[in-house]
C-alpha cells in the first residue's frame, strides 16, 4: 500500500524525471539552434525551457509567502497566454529575443528546481499543491513535444539540413492486411471517468449515441498516400475542403510538410536527417485538410472522436513513444516497426490521428476558476481533435481520452492518418 | 387534389413570384448603389441579380440542347464557387466590374426567364428538372437574404447614412418573463425526414444522445446586451475565447456591428435609417463570440443546433419575415411586435440565432454527384450553425431542421442570441 | 489691348470649356462605370467630377460670405488631401461610395457652376480669385487626364474588354531615322520665368551647370522595346534597379502595362478596344523601372529633367493632345503620326517622357501659405518627374517647364520613354 | 619612401586591424546576441560576420586557382544582394538560421584569413587583388557600422534593456553660438578627384552651380529637438511630407527612436544602457522625414550633398569616432565633448547628416562591370544621402566626398540634422 510518504516520494521523483527530460531533449543543441522561431506556431526551445519552468513558478512557487522570483521581467516574458496572470510578451516574437540566454535559463531552471524541493519536502505545501504538480508536469510533457516539433521546423528551415540526433531507420514492417473493425450503434459513455489524472476537457463524462461505423486496424501509409497524390490528389478540388482548397493554392505544396520530390522518388526531412521516403511507414505531417482529402479520395471518412475513443479501449496504451524511442538510439519518427499483435496497430504514439470532430467541450464542460481555467477551454474553436499520441508523446501522458487540438491547416506537428466508414443510418 | 399540371402552374407561379421578389428589393436602389462590394464577404446587388440568374442558366438551361446563352463570359463572370462548372471571377473583385450593368443584368434575368417559361411548359423538360428548379428557387431565396445584408452593409459604410426604405419603428413591447423551457434527456431523432424540400446538409435524419437541457423562451434583447457592455464584457479577456479576444482587440469594436456611442445612448444603423437603440428589441449584428461571450457572462451557454432543433418543434414556423415586413411597411429588422403567445418566443424570424455547433456533416452526409455536391458540404469547417431564420429571411424558406452557417467572426447578418444551460450529467 | 472686361469673358470663357470637357469625356460611360475604383491610385470618374467642383467650391465659393454649401458633407467626402482643409475620406475607398450617385455630382456641378457665374459677374469678386480660377482650371485639366487613364484601368480589369470610346487606329508612320540632338556643356537657367500661368514646383527659376549631352531626335517605339523583351530584358537582374527588380518579381509581369502575349504577337488593350500592338508606335504604360532598364539595356540613359528642359526649347508646345484627338475621332492614345518636321519629334503630347530627375524642389523653392502650398510640395519625396505631356493631356495644359511626377513603379500613365547619353565629364 | 614591399605590408597590417575589430565589436556578445534579426534591416552580427568574410572569398579567393572554399553551402547563404554571384538566401530571413553558429563562424573567418595571408605573401597575387582587397575592407567597415546599428535595435527590443557595452557619459558641452557660415555662389567640383580610395557612386568629379547658401555651424541638439516636440512638431500635418506623415500615422511614435517619455522627461537607450536624454547632445536616430519635418519648423531647410561637401572642405576629417571613442572607454554615440575649435563643428562624426540630396548617380556615373557593379548604382533610387560618417564610423573610412545613403523612413542608424539656409535665386 502506498503511504502518502511514498506517494510524495513517486511525485518528486517524476518531477525529477521530467524536468529532466526537457534538458536531454536539448542536449545535442547549441544555444543558437535554441532560439530560433522559423513561424509563429514555433516557439525557440529556449522559450519552452522558460516557459514550463515559469509554470511551477508562478502557479506553485509564486503563491508561497516568502518566494522570491528569480527575475520579475519573467512573468511577463515567459507568460504565454494566461490574462489572468498578466501580459504576455507578443508570442510571434519570442525569436527576437537573445536574453536571458540559455545559461540564463539553465541557472532559472535550477534555482525553480530547488524551490520546488522544498514544497516536495513539506508535507502540507505538497498537499496543496500536488494537484496544481500534476497539471505542471504534463504541462511540460506537451511542450516537451513542441521542443521537439518546433525544432524539427527550425532545422528543416535550414539549407544544410542539419540533422537533430543521428539515429538509424530500419526498413519498416510491411503493413498488417488492410482491414475494418466493426463496431455496433449504441450510446456510450465518452471522456474521462475521473480515475487518475486528466485535462479538464475530458470532462465530464458523458453519453453520445453513435451509429454503427468501422475502423480501419491500421494507419495511413506513406505508400498510400503517394498513391493519392500520383491520382492527382491536390489538383482535384472537388476532394478538398472549400478552406483547405484556398490553403493549398497560397502555400502551394504538393505534398507532405517536409517532404520533396528528387528525381522519381520523395524525400523527407526527419530528425535523424533528409531520407528517402519509405512507403511502409505512416505518413505524417499532413493537415486535416490532407487528411480529410485523402479520406474523401479513398472512398472513407475520418472517424469521430467518440468513434476513435469507443474503438480504442479495446486496446492498451502501447505504441512507439519518444521516451522509448529515444533510449534505444531510434529516430523520433513513425517507427519502422510494431510491437504486439492487436487487431489494431497503432492507435498509441506514432502519429496523432485526426478526428472529423471539431474542438468543443463536452456537455456541462466548464473550465475551472482563475489563470488555470484559461488552459484550455478558450481555445475551443476552429481546431479539431487528434487522438492517440505520437511518436514525440511520452508514454505516461497520453490515455484513451486524451484530446489534443489543432487548425485545420497545421502540418507542423506529428499528425497522421486513420480512416473509418459506416453506412448512413435509416429511420 | 393536386394535378401533376396544377403542379407545374404552382412551381411556376413560385418562380415568377421569387423571381419578382429579387427586383423588388432592389427597387429602392440607384445603379450605383447596386455594384458596390464592401468587404470581401459582401457583394454587390446586382451580382446576386446576375447570379441567382446564371443558377438557372448553368444548372437548368444550359443542360438542355439548343440552348443559346445569353453571354458566353457569364459562365464565368458569375460562377460563385463551383469548380465543377469551372473557374471564377475573384469573389473579392465583384465589386470592380462595372460591365454588364444593371441595365443589362436586368435584361438577362428576362431572357432566363423566358427560357425558363419554354421549360415550365414542357411537361417533361418540367419533370427532369423540377428538382433543381426547386433549389433554385431556395438558392435566390438565400441571395435575397444576402441582398438585404451586404446592401445594408454597403449603405452603412457611406458617412451619410442613407436609408434603404422609409419604414416605421414602432416602441417595442416589452420582453415576456424570462423563462425557461426544461426538456428532458433521451435520444432524439435529428434532421430532414424528407417531406418536403430540405438542403442536403439537413440529411440525414440520425440519432443523437441529448443531456436534460433548458432553453430560454425569449431572444437577447438590446437592453440586457447593453447591461453586458456597461459591466465591461468588451474589456474582460475571460469571457471571451481566444480567438475572439484576438478579433476584438485587432478590429477594436466594443459594441455590436452598426451601433455606435452618441453620448450616453448607443444608435444603430438601420435599413430605415439611424436610430436611437430600443432595449426591448432583440440584439442583433453579433459574432458568434460576442454571442458565445455574452452567454458566458450571463451564466448560461449557446444551445447546441440538437437542443434548439429539438425545442424548435413545439412551436410552428411563424414570426417576423421579410415578405411580411415588407409588405406591411415595417422595416427590415427584428421586429418591435411578436404575433401569438407561444411559451416560447421568436423561434423563429427576426433573428438568426448562433448556436454552440461547429458546422458539421450529420452522420453519413454525403453531397450529391456533381456541381451542386459544391453547395453546403464543402464549407463544413470553421463555421457554426444558426437556426430559425430572420427578418430578412422569407417565409417559406426556413423549416425546423434548417441549417445556416457562417464563420464565428461575421456579424453582418441578422445574428443573434437565445440562451441555453443545463446540468453536467453524471455517471 | 485686352480690357479687363475681356480678360473676365475670356475666362469664363475657359471656365465653361473645360467644366464641359469633363462631362464630355464621360459622356460614353455609364453610371456603374463612373463609380468603379480598380487600385488605390484610381479614382472613380464621379468622384473626380465631384472633387473638381469641390475645388471651385472650397477655395473660391467658401471663402465668398453667404454662400450656401451644395451638401455640408461634402468638404469631407471630396477633399482630396487637404489637411489644412480639414479631414479626408480615405482615398483607397472611393470606389465603396454609391451616393451621391452620377446625377446627383452632376446636380452639384451645376450648382456649383452657377455660383461661379456670379463670380465671374462681379468686378471685385473676379479680382480676388482670378488666380484660384486659374489654378482650379489647371486642376480640372489635370483630373480630366486621370479620368481617362483611371478608366482605362477600370476598362481593362473588365474580363469583357469594353471600349471606352470607338476610334480608329491607322497604321502608323515609320520612326524617324534615329538621330542624336547635341547639346554643348553650360550654365542653364531652369524653370519658370513667370510669363504665364505656371505651378509653383515649376519655380524658382534658377541656373544649374549641365554637362554635353545628346537628346534622342524620338520616342522609344513598341517595337523597340519588343527586341528588349525579345533579348531577355526582364530576366536579367543587371539592367534593373534593384527596388525595380523586386517590384517586377512580386508583380510577375514580363511587358509593359496592358499587353498581353497572344502567339507570337503582343496584343494591348487601348480605349478603342484590345489590338494588335503597332511597332511603330511609342511604347507607353512602363514604369520608370522599365525606361530606366530599356535605357541601360540600349546604353544609353534617361535625360534629366533640366537636360529635357533645354532641349525641348528648340521646339514649339505642337503635338498629339487629347483635344484635338478626339475632336478628330482619333483614339486617345499615342498617336499614329506626328506633325511638322522638326529635328526633335514627339517632345509633347503623345506620352510623358520619364527622366532620370528625382521630383525635389528647386533651389529656393517655398510653397506658398495656406492649403493650396499643399498642392505640389508635400509630394517631393519617392518619385520621378516626367516632361512633355500626353495624349491624355490637354494642348493648354502644358508648358516647356511642366513638371509631372510619379512613383517609379507607376505604370497607369501614358508613360513612355526617351534616351539620352552624354560623354563623362572631364577635370 | 614606402617600397612596394612595404604597401603590401601596410594593406596586410590594415587587413589584420580592420578583422580585428570586427571581432573586437562582438567581444562582449554572447552567441544568442549574434543570432537576432529584428527587422527586414537589422542583420544579425553573425552574418555580419559571415558575410565579410564571404566577401573577400567570393572577389578575391575563389577567383585564384585552387582554392577549396570553406563550405560550398556559404556562396548561397552569406551573399546578400549580388546577382551575379548567384542566389541569394532570402535577407528578411537571416535570423531564422542557426548554422553555422558562432563558433563556426569564427572558424570561417580563421580559414579565410589564412587563405588571405597567402595572398599578402605573394607579390603577384596581391598585385591583382590589392584594389579588390582595399574594397572588401573598405566593405567590412560598413559592416561594422551595421554591426552597432543593429544590435542596438536588437537590444533595445528587448523589455530587459540590456547594456552593449558599459560606458560612461559625461554632461556635454553646451552648444557653440548658433551661427550661420555663408557661402557664394559658384560653380563647383564634386565628388572623388581619384586620390586614394573611393567608391564608384562619388565619381566621377563633376560641376555643379550652387546659389549662395548658409550653413549652420553646428548639429541640431536634443534640446532644439524637443522643443520642435512640444511645440506639437509631430501633430501638425503642414510640416511634414506627405509620405512621412503617413508613416508617422501608421507607426504612431512621436519623438525620434529609442526615445520614450518618462514623466515629464525623455530618456532613451543607448549602447550604453537607458539614460535620461541630455540636451546639449546632438539629436540622433530621426529619420529623413522628421530631419525635415524639423528643418521646415524651424524655418530653415537641410543642405543638398553638394553644399555640405563644398562646406566642408573648409575643415579635415575629425571628430567622435567609434574606434577613438571605444578606445577611450566612451559610449558609441553623438559625444559629449568636441576637439578643437573649428568655425563649424562635428562635420565629420558623432551623426549622419541627413541631406536634402536624393541618391542619384553623379552626371557621366556608371557601375564597374561585374557583380562589384552592383555595389552601389542598383540602389540609386527612392533614398536620399547623409554625409559626414558617425559615431559609428571608423574615423579612416570616411571622406569629404563619402556618400551614404538610406530610405527615408530609416530611423536605426545615427542620422541627425545639420541646417542651412539660403534665399531664392533671381534672374
């Protein structure tokens, strides 16, 4: 039985853990690959380690009589979007700035760090401030994902395609049978049941009567999709979305973000470097638009996130994660192979799969009071659900009611492809 | 009982009529007035005369051998958005044409309407088309809406203010006692059960699992929109989702679109004429986030597009329309009498009201085959559905399962707000 | 000898004429056409026809007691640029005004007209603004100009490529053989001497030292400038300015203003339709970027403005104007054949000639107090001068001291282009 | 008497200095420094550094036999604006590189120093670069100006203020009498007679007549400036040009850069941290329009280039320099003391002095062949010209016939005000 000792123990231990993560993931960096910003959406890695470390410190530290800041100016630099806090520093322009410099924000990181062990080492400061840890800890994990997106996009912005950590690929494991798992129409329980941690939009729990609908047991290939882009996939309008139409003829692309066609072949940039394409992997870097297209061009559809969630709980949270990836010397990428057996492959990490479901919050959702209710609630609108995780998502972040969101028309991220169909419902 | 030629003579009596209705709201316009495009979301009157007109050309005539256009650039000129006829003259240029002018716009609805007329005395040319005449005559209907909103856009935007129509307003009445109306939870039927036209994006009829909810029994009235303003609702960043904020802050607007301060009194332009705000009206000209804003403020929600359905049914299609307005002598706008003693008020006229749904396809949508497949499907993304019609709509063109969409940052329409709330379930 | 009874009729005289010649010149358009505003730098022709009156009525009928203004909104509505005047209508919106329509300008004309009668009718009146008439005739005259190259912008946008005017175009003379003026190194008094009406940019008179140079005895011909494109001239970054070069990479255009590529030919759209282009003819509508690029391309150079000045003493004020143009049912446009047989050819009318003379003041240059000192002055800075006058230009307008100027990148003119080259000068 | 030996020993000891410095400049910048671009303008100090270096491989290096470029990569990325070169990577976008870095970069200086030291060493090799060598490092003084110009922007965006380099300022002398030195008019030689080195735009030597003007003995002062202030200088549309009032509305400041208001005083930042505005020190960073916005307030005008190069040739080039002020531990900027006691004072140093001179190739100008040619002549268009070299400037860079230039707008640099006066010319 665990005592609340050993509970505290377990949290500091995963602060440790974490906090410590977000460092290594900028190990092979130099200061100046940490403070670029190529697009608004891209923060400089430098801006995330502030960031995450301004979060302890203004939502735990700060509300400690006696805590002295380690820079007032920081809570306006490294605030990024809580009003109830203060003003934030313009986020597109977090690029232009050159100080604190990265040994600056070491040296803050410490001296959070420190503090915070002290609210470990009193038993009703971690009483109070436990729940506030939790929501600081998976709040870094999300921006350590970002660390690594963004950077993806800094380098990928680069001529000389610098390489973010040499990693080897393996040829993939050729694709399971395509196959579609059924599902039966019924009304089913969806979002968060309130057992272990969760984001307050997974909440409340609530019913949603869904038709019947199939899901196909594996993503979107890389195979798959050069198929829809040789069939003319982004010259044909009548398979795009009116928006993403407008989207594609501006930025003029023709493929995946990061991808370029050589010769016969298509290219990528990974973080291990510019590769040719294996066709076996999973695509990602698509938009829902692309996502959407692809769905429309194959005859199927994107399933919602009550589909995806309903589908998912027929399997563990397993997958290739970054924290796993990482420590066996593989790329941060849509791995090249599976564990298990499941009937259905990859639900967890990879690629964050797009729902046809736009962001909204559950019936009854209300976010909480003060700064922490601006966490998400306010960003429910124009962006969609992804589900399942990526190949950039810690393992112990991600759950089968997880919900991350973005524009439609982001490629940025890590973000794949999973098809479903279900026959119209008769009356 | 209804012949199949008393049909015919009844269709063609509605196009005549819905024909003539165009003209009839352009009667008080000068040729200048009718070719000015004021934002990009707006166009001028008489691109919506040549363009309701080319619907019938392309979609009808055109598909008939032997038919000679009228001019062969039109196919062109006044294509709005359908990539399957072909390409189209820059939507945000309409306003940069001054050829064909309203003269010879006028000229070519005559020649349409002539051909129009060989059609409807043709049984079987009558039989093969009596479908698309039927959207055709839905879609003039949406222009004739649109004719009312961009030229009141277009009259606003002149520093003299000039009038559409002379009309009379009337001191409205009171509001009815706040109320609210509970429905229960259940399962609920949703969507077009196909008696009787509906547009595709109404079908198909499905299930949906609906929370307990309680819908309020009257409109948001300019006087509790004012009390919303004078409380800061403009200045106070947690009621507002992010990207509204970002919307306010960058177009700087504390009031909703057409009003404007005059010491202490807000006036308000209308299609009669600038006047001083009456608190008992419906508020009206609000985005989707001053709608979504307000509802925060006032502790209660937007209806989801289930929920307003759903209450929609207990009262029929009957309240203030343009048809009746006009004819009436009333002006264009929410309307200072409402008819009947309904417990539940306005549901329909007057104004649009916003609800909380993202504009989605129902479950198994799928849009026709062809050109007329562009019509609602392909602009399901960053919009929200309205419900119920408004004081510029006709009356025969709305129905309870009516969907109209528009992205949450418009607010030239007839939009406004009508409150929900409802407990979170529970498990 | 003239009685000052004879100077007040002969200017009344003027007056009428050329308030009639701007209703003659849209006297073929239509009121949508009036009202249409294709870039910011385009007027619609109302509004030229409403600022002109506005002028008469601000700077002479304001300052008269008891005058009665047509519409008090007006000041506002029509004032160009005026700050000491009061506030403007932003210029870039012009085109989104429909009222006051065509016949209501109109009406304003006539009032205005009639109010100026009583002026011309009054001994003391006349004296006191004798010199304000002057500068609101040359005024008009100048907008009289735009009204035709800004509908030929409007015209031209048209997918329809209406005419503005039928006329016919003969085949035109073959150039002259090509011949270089020499003119000897000296001290040159420039600008005004004060006999005449002049602008107060053409002054003060004032000496400066000009080098040996040679004038081009012509016009660059189209066809000219078509072996410029022919031998890559926008494609090679060497013969541009590097401000040039940006602007014709953003803009995308490989020929001067209006021409198109059909087959092997060039054709261009004109104010008697689209045509094949003459080779003969004086190339016009480039920018200055473009005349300097020819320039540099032929090595040769444009003339400076004092270069221009000196040379163009050798010959009388004797052209292609827009006067005697359409009195003679020609097109307005660069003319088919040139009168007289001076050395020099085509120094006015038929297009302005662009110099290499960035538009300043001259030595001692002061506007003169009040509004009208904004006339000229404020505009010295990011554009060039241009000398000679056009087709659009009438023969009364314009003097051997004239000075036009526009933005490099202006193209909407009858711009053309003459080459001058002069040995480097030795110490 | 200096043998041959001896001027490749001077040019190799001055090549060695003028690197130097370079470094010396970014000695107290850490790596992130180095990576900021602020603003289209501002370059960061890395590329600078890069840049250079490019410059002396690109015209001297890669021209010899043999030689093995640093990094193939460079030639695309360090090349700023010569076509003729090649590609250039885009300039707006140098702050989105983070490779090479600092240290790499340092290496690329190493390498190429290197290299050039074989060129010193061989006779032959030197004889046929020494012009092209004299160029680079001429060029690489330019650049050390930018280098202080920009990170000054850099660091001043920052809400952190930070300090350049520590510096003290002293109170400043007060202002000499204000006189006002006559000269006659003439006609005069300008530009570069061919002693020593020059660069193509101050050829060739030429004559100009030049009423008799006056000019002031001595630079516009923060006092005089604010006075212009607080008389409403930065209200009142009658002073200013038309395009500098529309940037001053859309940029909304209203005192030179790097001012703002503290209570009721002006403090401003400086290379040597924030500091309350001193009176007597000359006024810096305004822009061409606001120099003569301040010039007609004070009715006066600024100098054309060819008065302030024949004024001063009465005095020698002296004055605060940035390699005597950082050598004496002073700030770089306008000084608080001035040398001797010169009837006209500061011509040379302290600020930029904005003339009245559009930038314009001298009569007979033309490029030299090959991509050097585009050095200067391609930006002869839409800037205007300052004189006299800066705080910023190293004291051996500059000449009585140097000539800068920058677009009107620009406020970054050290530009300031020198006044003159003159009465119209009569004939």
């Amino acid at each position: 039985m665990t005592t609340p000792d050993s509970a505290a123990s377990i949290l500091a231990a995963r602060y440790q853990k974490i906090r410590a993560f977000s460092l290594e993931l900028c190990s092979t960096l130099s200061a100046e690959d940490c403070g670029i910003q190529t697009m608004p959406d891209v923060s400089p890695a430098r801006w995330h380690l502030a960031h995450t470390t301004w979060f302890f410190e203004t939502f735990i530290l700060a509300k400690r009589p006696g805590h002295k800041p380690f820079d007032a100016n920081f809570t306006y630099l490294f605030n990024s979007y809580y009003n109830a806090v203060g003003d934030q520093y313009p986020r597109h322009q977090r690029g232009l700035l050159s100080r604190p410099n990265l040994a600056e924000v070491q040296e803050y990181r410490r001296y959070v760090d420190e503090c915070m062990a002290d609210v470990f080492a009193s038993e009703e400061a971690l009483a109070d401030a436990a729940e506030r840890i939790e929501v600081g800890l998976h709040h870094e994990q999300q921006h350590q994902e970002l660390i690594l997106t963004d950077i993806k996009h800094v380098l990928a912005h680069n001529p000389l395609f610098p390489v973010y950590r040499e990693a080897s690929f393996m040829k993939a494991d050729p694709p399971a049978v395509d196959r579609w798992i059924q599902h039966a129409e019924g009304t089913y329980w969806i979002g968060a049941s309130g057992d272990g941690f969760s984001f307050d939009n997974e909440s409340p729990s609530h019913r949603e009567f869904i038709d019947a609908f199939e899901l196909n047991s594996d993503l979107v290939s890389c195979g798959d999709y050069i198929e829809f882009i040789e069939d003319g996939g982004y010259r044909r309008p009548e398979l795009w979305l009116s928006l993403g139409w407008e989207d594609l003829r501006e930025q003029r692309f023709g493929a995946p973000l990061y991808w370029r066609r050589v010769g016969n072949a298509y290219h990528h940039y990974t973080l291990a470097g510019e590769l040719e394409v294996d066709p076996a992997l999973p695509v990602c870097h698509v938009s829902y638009f692309e996502a959407d297209a692809f769905a429309r061009w194959s005859g199927a559809r994107l399933p919602t996130e009550a589909e995806w969630e309903v589908a998912s709980k027929s399997v563990a949270v397993d997958g290739n994660f970054v924290d796993s990836l990482l420590s066996a010397g593989r790329a941060v990428h849509p791995a090249d192979s599976v564990a298990g057996d499941a009937p259905i492959r990859r639900m967890f990490g990879d690629v964050w799969e797009w729902t046809a479901s736009p962001y909204t919050g559950y019936p009854g959702f209300s976010p909480p009071e003060g700064a922490l209710g601006e966490y998400n609630g306010k960003f429910m609108c124009n962006q969609y659900v992804l589900r399942g995780g990526s190949c950039a998502t810690s393992r112990d972040h991600i759950r089968h009611t997880y919900r991350n969101f973005f524009p439609p028309e982001a490629r940025w991220q890590f973000s794949g492809i999973r098809l479903a169909r279900g026959s119209a419902p008769k009356r």
